[in-house]
C-alpha cells in the first residue's frame, strides 16, 4: 500500500507491452502511438487494461502475457480478470469507461467508488454525532476535496451533484440529531446560510461563530486529462523538462485566489524565495490527494506582511502566500500580529 509498491512491481512488469504485441511507430506525426491494429496496455502497479480489436486478440494477448508471467512467478487473479466490450464497460482505477449507445466514450466514477465514497462520508456523520460543526467541517473538507481533485478529469458533474445531495441530507440529519426538539427552520439558521461569498448558495453547512463551512463536490471544476506523448515514462531522466512543464500547465484544485497569488508571485515563498508547492510526483489516489491538499493547507499561510531589500525593491505592504515556518520566523523577528487563512 505504499509509494514503494507500483514502483517495484514497475521494475518487475517492465516489458509488459512488447510481450503483449505492442507496437509503437517511430517516426512522422504519429511517433509513439500505438501502430493501428496492435493492442493497447495501460498498466498501473498490478491493474492492467488491455484494449484490443476483436474478442480473438484479446484472449490472444491474454495467452501472451500469462506465458511471459509465469517465469515471475505471476499469474492473473481470475476472479477480477474479465474480456468484455467498451459497449458494456470496464472499471479501472476507480473509473468506469464506457462506450454509449450515442457513441460517445466517456469516463466516470465506477459506481464501487461512489459506494466507498459514501460509505465513508456516512461513517465520518456517525462518528462525529457529539462533535461541533467545526470538527465536521475540518474531518468532511479534506476528504471531499480530495476526492473530487481525483475525479474532476472525468465527467463527474452528475455524480459531484448526486454526492453534494447525499452529503447534504448527513449534516441535515446530523443537526437534527444533536437539536431533535428544535424546529426546522432554527436548524437551518444555525448551522445553514451563505458562508461561500462567492456562490448564492444559502443552503451551506457551516459554523456561523467561526465562519467555517462544508466544502460541495460540485465546486471543483472538471478539468480534462491531458494525453501523455507518446511513450513519455517519468522515470526517464531525459524527459525532466517535459514532465516539469506538464505539471506546472496543470491546475492544482485551489482557491481562485490562492491560484492568482501563486502566479503573481512565480509560485514562491517571498521571504525565502523558495517553492511553496512541490509537484514532482502528482497524487495518484483520492487518499493521496486528500494527504496533499491537507500538506498544502498546513504549509502555507496567507500574510500581510512588508519585504524591505527585495528583488526587484518592493517596501509596500501586500497579503502574500509564505510558507507556514517562514510566517512563525517574520512573526516572532517583527512582533507582529500572526494571520492565517486556509487555502
């Protein structure tokens, strides 16, 4: 279950796709994409998706790879392994591809994620029956953002909806729970209201004393994936740059403002000059998204602070994103009053 696992078995299942037949060409426009009538093989770890184009060469290539995994002493778990059609569809990595019968292809959360997602959010409602709003605000926020960070290259829109209604009838539920002898509409002045300035949206979860509310799945907006060129691997030293600039055109799901002040300040810590998001490896997992963002909000503070001596001279005095060590230091070095907000 850690990091080391698909790198290991990446080292082990290196070769895969020459034994499965695949085929890739070399040169013109089309270099590196896979020569029609070959197989292709999307592997991460140990979950592979053969698509091929016939049912024939699919068991074909099936019979290949058994062979070449058997020297490893690997074999296919039969019971999760299946051929079937884009028309039926598949799930992998917590996605379900499918071709529909307008023929488009799209893909979308596998209905077992939205299962477990729900489940979960369930359990956390259930565990949190004695808590405040606050503790539910700060268990429910990471997890949703999360989530959706992974999901938004799909099309979700429908299952962010679908997950906002369910999560709205929990903190109905959970509020009417801790206050069973008050009416309706005292539940929903206090604990429901317009805490997001940026939506006309009066049916927000939150706390009215800290101005703390429930992030909506629907927030995060869809953003494609970008095909990878080619036969690009990013563990090949000699494509750093191309993975670099990969990851800095992509979005990270933060704030609107958060994202503007990164860009105005090329991504840096204006105290220490250093970076103050490391992307080198993007979250793989809603669990890793959920650990990234939650890094992100604990690292970096929002300031407004007054840089004397600056590159190019700057003494105005500006709200700044600094690193969260960098804030304590300028804190302690000027007296100043200590200033936070979350991402």
């Amino acid at each position: 279950g850690g990091v080391i696992s698909p790198l290991l078995l990446n080292v082990a299942l290196h070769g895969m796709e020459a034994a499965a037949g695949v085929a890739y060409y070399t040169n013109g426009t089309r270099a590196g994409k896979t020569v029609k009538g070959c197989p292709a093989v999307i592997r991460y770890a140990d979950d592979l998706l053969a698509l091929c184009y016939s049912r024939e060469q699919a068991e074909q290539v099936k019979k290949q790879l058994a062979r070449w995994l058997a020297p490893r002493g690997l074999v296919f778990n039969e019971d999760k392994t299946r051929i079937t059609t884009l028309d039926q569809g598949v799930d992998f990595l917590g996605f379900n591809i499918r071709r529909y019968p307008n023929g488009k292809l799209l893909t979308k959360p596998s209905n077992a994620a939205l299962r477990r997602i729900r489940s979960r959010l369930s359990t956390e409602m259930k565990r949190l029956r004695g808590s405040n709003a606050d503790a539910v605000t700060a268990t429910l926020n990471p997890i949703i953002t999360g989530w959706a960070a992974y999901y938004r290259i799909g099309a979700s829109k429908r299952v962010f909806n679908a997950l906002d209604a369910h999560l709205w009838r929990l903190v109905y539920k959970w509020a009417r729970f801790r206050h069973s002898n008050k009416p309706m509409y005292w539940v929903k002045a206090r604990y429901f209201g317009a805490f997001n300035p940026a939506r006309r949206d009066s049916w927000v979860f939150g706390s009215h004393d800290s101005g703390f509310y429930l992030r909506k799945f629907a927030w995060t907006p869809i953003v494609r994936h970008r095909m990878v060129a080619g036969t690009a691997s990013p563990d090949d030293p000699a494509l750093i740059d191309y993975w670099t600039e990969r990851r800095r055109r992509r979005t990270p799901p933060l704030g609107k403002d958060t994202l503007r002040r990164l860009r105005a300040q090329n991504g840096r810590c204006p105290l220490c000059q250093g970076l103050l998001l490391h992307t080198d490896r993007e979250p793989q997992t809603p669990h890793q998204w959920q650990q990234w963002l939650t890094a992100a909000r604990t690292a970096i503070r929002r300031q407004a602070i007054t840089i004397t001596g600056a590159h190019p001279p700057d003494d105005r005095t500006a709200t700044r994103l600094v690193h969260a060590h960098c804030h304590r230091n300028h804190t302690r070095s000027v007296g100043g009053h200590r200033t936070s907000a979350d991402l």
